[in-house]
C-alpha cells in the first residue's frame, strides 16, 4: 500500500469515534451527514453542527462477507453491518457475534467504537453488541 | 431534433482472455461495429470511450486516445468513467450529441480488462467504485454491498434466497445459444442455492463473474443513415440518468434505487412511452438482488414485488416480459466499462431479429436497457424502438 495519507476532517471523526465521542454533522433541518463537508448533501445548507451520535445503534442491514479484499484477507469472514446512530448510519464490522447470518439480526442494538483491522492494524469502525461482550 | 440510430454493433466475446491487451479488445469490438454498420472509419466524428479500472488492471490512463488509435480513428475521443455504468454514459452521450447536430456519427461503448488480475485485487479493484472514507475502509466489497441491500430486500418486503436463485438459472439458461457469452453453461437453482457463500445471503451463483470484453455502437443520425444508405432500424428513442447518495447507508431505503427511478422516468418521458409499452429489458443483473430492484426501478413492479418475477416465469424467455435473453451481467459475463455497450448492442440484435434469442420477442418494438454504477449512486436507462 501506498503511505498513509491524512484526510483532514475524517481523521478527526475516526479520533473523536475511537474516543468515545462520535459525531454527526446536521444542518438546521436536521439533515445528518459525515464529515468533511461544506454543505449539507441533502439541501445544501452550509450551517453544519456537530450533533453525538446515539449511544446505540440499530442494526439496518448486514452481511458475512467471506471473499475479502487484501486489506482484509486475515478479517474474513467478517460481519458487515449498517446501523442507524441517529442523525446518520454507519457502515461497520460487527464483533463479538459468529460470522453467520444466524449471528445477527436486524434490529439488534450495537456501540460502536474504532478498533485495528486484523490484517494490517489499520483502525477500523467497529460495531459490538450494545451492553454485551 | 434528429433522431439517434444505431447503424452497427461489434462485441468481442465476453470471457478470460488474460493474455489480451485493452486496445486489442476494444479494436476488435470497434471493427466489428464498422463491418455491421457499412460506415467508413473516416466518417467517425467522435469516440466515448467507457473503462473503469483500467489505470490499475493495465496501469493505463489516457485511455481515449489510445483506442481511436487501436480502432483507426482520428478524431476527438473521450473517456467516461461512471463505475459500471461508465459505457452507459458514453452512450448517452453520443445520442445526445447526434440529437444537438453537432455530429452524424459517434462510436460509443468500452472496453475492461480484469481476468489480468488476482482475485483478490479485481475485488478491491471494483470497491473502489463505493465510498473509499466509509465504505471501503469498513469492509465493504463490491458483493459485500450488494448482499446489504439484498438483506435490507428480505427484511422490509420478504423473499428468499430461492427467488433469487432463479434469477440466476434463467440468465444462464437465456446465455446458451449467445456466441458472446461468458458461460454458456446452465445452472439449476439447487446448483446455484448450494453454491460457496461469497458475502451472505449472496452466493457464488449470485454474482458475476470477473470478465474480460469490448463493446463499440456506431451511433448515426437518421439523416445520414438515409444519405448515405445504411440500414439503421433501431432508433434510441429515449435516454435518462440518474444519481444518488454514495455510500449505501446514505440512502433512504437501503432496498431501492431511486437512481434509476429517476433515469428510467425520464427515458420513458423522452421516448413517450410507459413501463407497460416494453416488449423486452436487458438489466444491469451484476448480482442476482440487482435484477430485482431494476424490474422495480423501471416500473415493471412495484417495490418489493419484483422478487418473484423470474421464479413466476415472467421474466424468463418465453414470459410476458423476457429480461436478460443475453444472459446479462450474471451469465454473459460483466467487463465493467463496457456492459452498457453491450446491452445496447444485445437489445438492437434482439429487436432487429438477428439475436439467436430474438425468437423469443418476434413482435418486439421496444426495448429497454438498463446500467448501474456500483450500488446504483449511478443509473442510466435506454428505450430503443424499432424505427417506424
Ligand atoms: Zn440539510
């Protein structure tokens, strides 16, 4: 891979996740969106604020993804999950459940937080079980 | 405004070819389109040249340039890059471009190269048609978001991994007697249900395969057709796109795709037609999941009805509405940046007869194509008619 580059605006969000202090931006009509941006995608206010996630989110959609890409090759199989945090969902990988689709279902409440990749350390939003594990 | 023809159409065959450059495939897709059209090269106005991911399959940017060269051409040439939908762009472009006058003939369609490439980095080549920030860096891979919709499918509206088995066995079945065709080998829908799971509830037999292949269309106006003598029946008679949030968890409904919503409506509202006036549809099936939002997309079915259309036999080759009779993306294989050529050229051979599944749609007059870039944050929709 190529050296790792910083991508101002994601960086801090992924920072502010791992510490326990996701975020949202929403503008004044309630639009969530995630940073960086300069306008809301949705009706293009440029008055952004950051709004904290919920503490838990809910399960939208998953799949257990077994043919990874190389970044992920030591992941697999994994879960991979959208769960809605309030203002915005997120896209994730579900721990702390076993990777079939018996392990999990929508609706379930996650936390998310920001752990390594198994392949390469890299940080990684996670999603675990809400008041489990 | 002058009508768009299409004069002629030139496919490789769709497969493994990992010992074939680019420029040899699309030169052989693009001599192809000039022998069935009758149109001198030098007549050739313009090229839009759809590729996606070839800066990484062939380490090639610039890639315009280098196929006029490769198909003989000189004249302005441009590429257009829309994840899968990258040729369906190119296309649209041309018609537009004939439609304004400001040229008779344009060569459109593409060309991708993949087979050159490890497995497991065609598949984080095709991620990167997702959200690099917050999809790609979470995991997700180019089934991976197909099976989030296909889950998100099955719990708001129900269906069943059987469903969309059938989907897969009537597209393989529709590519046999399809020269072009990447398989022509039929798949059961018990073959395809106990296949390996590749990002569950999608398996093996979900997906497309990783192809190799050109397309190229000599797209020509209805005057210079009738000046210079070129048998032309099939007229693109309309022409929408539409784009969408991103990332997946972006969207409003994680099991719709209102992307192509917004290009088939304004394909059908250029054509002057309705969803209940196509005779045929060739749809952007990159996973089985696909097929079924594209019937629902093209307003064939009402969302979550479109599930049963293939296992109730409605879209299969002797159904009310034949989807697929190239075998689509599933079976007649999906060189990304050149599909939407391919299905343009699929549905004019089907519409002027000489496909070996036009009989199948003997009386068909129109037909409808239908491309998506990566999780449809991209769709572009095609009515051809035969020209009356
Ligand atoms: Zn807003």
């Amino acid at each position: 891979m190529s050296a790792p580059a910083s991508n101002a605006g994601y960086d801090e969000w992924l920072d502010a996740l791992a510490d326990g202090e996701g975020y949202a931006l929403a503008c004044p009509d309630g639009h969530g969106s995630l940073p960086p941006r300069r306008v809301c995608p949705e009706c293009g206010s440029a008055t952004l604020t950051e709004e904290p996630l919920a503490e838990t989110g809910t399960v939208e959609t998953y799949s257990v993804v077994h043919v990874a890409g190389p970044r992920f090759a030591d992941d697999a199989p994994y879960v991979n999950a959208v769960a809605d945090f309030g203002p915005v969902r997120l896209t994730g990988v579900l721990r702390g459940v076993s990777p079939d689709v018996d392990g999990v279902d929508v609706g379930d409440g996650v936390a998310v937080g920001v752990e390594e990749r198994a392949t390469d350390g890299e940080p990684l939003v996670v999603f675990r079980p809400a008041g489990g594990e | 405004m002058t009508d768009a023809r299409v004069a002629g159409v030139g496919l490789t065959r769709f497969g493994s070819h990992p010992d074939r450059t680019g420029r040899d495939l699309f030169a052989t897709a693009a001599l192809r389109a000039f022998e069935d059209a009758g149109v001198p090269r030098e007549d050739v106005e313009e090229l839009n040249y759809g590729n996606f991911m070839g800066a990484l399959a062939e380490h090639q940017g610039h890639q315009a340039p280098l196929m006029a060269e490769a198909a003989g051409l000189n004249c302005p040439a441009t590429r257009y890059e829309e994840a899968c939908a990258s040729a369906g762009v190119a296309v649209r472009e041309a018609v537009r471009t004939v439609r304004a006058g400001d040229a008779d003939v344009v060569v459109a369609g593409g060309m991708e190269r993949m087979t050159n490439l490890p497995t497991d980095e065609v598949t984080e080549g095709l991620a990167i048609a997702a959200d690099d920030l917050f999809e790609v860096r979470a995991g997700v891979t180019f089934p991976g978001a197909y099976a989030l919709m296909a889950s998100a499918y099955f719990d708001a509206y129900g269906g069943s991994r059987r469903d969309l088995a059938h989907v897969a066995a009537k597209n393989h079945e529709n590519a046999l007697p399809n020269e072009y065709a990447q398989y022509r080998r039929e798949v059961s829908v018990e073959e395809a249900l106990d296949a390996p799971p590749v990002a569950e509830p999608l398996h093996l037999y979900d997906a497309c395969p990783i192809t190799d292949g050109a397309s190229a269309l000599v797209i020509v106006s209805e005057e210079y057709a009738a000046d210079h003598d070129v048998d032309a029946p099939v007229a693109v008679t309309g022409t929408g796109q539409g784009t969408d949030r991103m990332a997946l968890a972006d969207r409003e409904h994680l099991a719709r795709t209102p992307a192509a919503d917004d290009a088939a409506d304004a394909a059908y509202a250029d054509a002057g037609i309705g969803p209940d006036d196509v005779d045929v549809a060739e749809v952007h099936d990159c996973f089985t999941i696909a097929e079924v939002l594209a019937l629902e997309s093209l307003g064939f079915f009402d969302p979550g009805e479109g599930i049963g259309a293939a296992r109730d036999g409605v879209t299969t080759a002797d159904g009310d509405l034949p989807v697929n009779l190239s075998g689509g993306l599933k079976a007649k294989g999906h060189p990304v940046g050149a599909t939407g050529g391919s299905q343009i050229a699929e549905l004019t051979r089907l519409l002027r007869g000489d496909h070996p599944n036009s009989g199948h749609v003997g009386d068909a007059e129109v037909g409808v194509a239908h491309n998506a870039g990566g999780t449809v944050a991209s769709a572009v929709v095609h009515v051809l008619e035969v020209a009356k």
